[in-house]
C-alpha cells in the first residue's frame, strides 16, 4: 500500500505527503535519479530554460543523484527548517527516513541545506528565502552542510 503522495503543497509547487501514519525513523523510500557528475549536470542543467525546481542531491563521494532523470516522487520533497525528515546515505544511495511520527495529511520536509558555489550574495539569499514559519527558522535555505545534501544546479 502506498504510504506517501505527491500533491500540490502550500508550501511551494508540488511535495509529498503521507497516506498512512509513519513512525519515527522509518524508511519511507529512496531518491532515485541518474548518478552522475556534478559537471555533467551543470551542462545538462545550462541547456534547459525550465528547470524552476532543484532535483540535484549531493553524495559525499562528490557526485550527485539526478531527481530529475530517472527520479520517483522524492524528488519533490519540499524544505523546512525543523524537518520532519532526513536524508541518509548509504553504499551511493540515498533514503528519505522520518525523523518523528508523522500522521497522515502530513507533508515530509528535508532540511537542504544548500550549497551554493560562491559565497551567498544578497540576490542568492533573497532567491532561497525559507518562509516555513518553524520557530527556529533560519530564513535560509542555505546551510553548512558538507555532503548529505541538496544542490543547486548552476
Ligand atoms: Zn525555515
């Protein structure tokens, strides 16, 4: 039985949302996409006008997961800052697990933390702009985070 979906969210454009209650650290499923280089992506990412949305994941080896390309629905989860779940690598892949209980309605968040190549200017921080309304917020959707992350296409 399906336990998540993916919808229109409030938050921004499309996200997912849980079917069935999930429990703290559950596995909920993989980001799947093409594995591949960041220059490569970069290059497929320069050719096309329409990419609104980030589908680039980060792996510690230096490579990133293409949601984009070959992706499923996880490639749509949307960012706050007191997510309520987290991306976990293991063996070049990536698993979406819950970080607490959460009922069904629910919208899953991952905490980005997103790179960026250069030191953030004023326009990037204004483009990634968090409005997730979490008392901790950190207004950004920029974080320090080395690997484990998503990324921007450039
Ligand atoms: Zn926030």
């Amino acid at each position: 039985m399906k336990r998540v979906t993916v919808r229109q969210s409030p938050v921004h454009g499309k996200g997912v949302f849980a079917l069935l209650p999930l429990r703290a650290g559950e596995r909920i499923f993989e980001y799947k996409g093409m594995v591949t280089t960041w220059r490569e992506a970069a290059r497929w990412y320069a050719r096309r006008s329409d990419s609104g949305h980030t589908f680039l994941f980060g792996l510690s080896d230096g490579r990133v997961i293409d949601g984009g390309r070959g992706g499923n629905g996880a490639r749509w989860l949307n960012h706050a800052c007191a997510a309520n779940c987290e991306a976990v690598e293991g063996d070049g892949r990536v698993f979406i697990e819950a970080i607490r209980d959460i009922a069904p309605g629910e919208e899953l968040f991952i905490d980005y933390a997103l790179e960026i190549e250069q030191q953030a200017d004023d326009d990037a921080q204004r483009d990634y702009a968090c409005r997730c309304g979490a008392p901790l917020c950190r207004g950004t959707m920029l974080g320090a985070l080395a690997s484990g992350a998503l990324v921007l296409a450039v």
